[in-house]
C-alpha cells in the first residue's frame, strides 16, 4: 500500500468520525441527555465523552463510533405495540 492511500484512508476515515461526533452531538442536544447520562449509555468514564464532545478523534475506534451512534440513537426510543 502506498504512502498517498494510507493518509487518504486516514483521512476518509477522520471524516467519517468527525461526522458521527456532529450527529451524536446532535442527537445528545436535542433529547437533552447530560455528559454523564451519556457516559452511563455509552459505558465509559465522563472523562471519555469530554474527549468525544472535544473531537478527539483518535481516542476511539471506528467500531466504537458505531456503538455509540447506535445506542444514542435508540436511547429513550418507545415502541408502539
């Protein structure tokens, strides 16, 4: 693999997870969940939602980033039987 391919894969790579921060942020506003309801949904310390909420982007994996885009999507969801 060459160098160009690696840092364009880095880079599609941050982008994908800058844009689920801005959706998590989202999300997190307008359901009015607290930093430290977040953690407790997310299961990691407030330290770490600080870093989420500051756009460290390296802090987690991609797959983290779809388990959190997930779970704060299906937060307080209520099913209509």
């Amino acid at each position: 693999m060459r160098k160009e391919e690696i840092d364009l894969n880095t880079a599609l790579e941050l982008l994908l997870k800058s844009q689920i921060t801005v959706k998590i942020y989202q999300i997190m506003y307008a359901k009015r969940i607290p930093k430290i309801k977040l953690a407790e949904i997310f299961g990691i310390p407030i330290e770490k939602v600080y870093d989420l909420m500051k756009g460290r982007l390296k802090t987690f994996t991609m797959d983290e980033y779809k388990i959190f885009l997930k779970k704060i999507s299906l937060y307080n969801v209520r099913f209509i039987d």
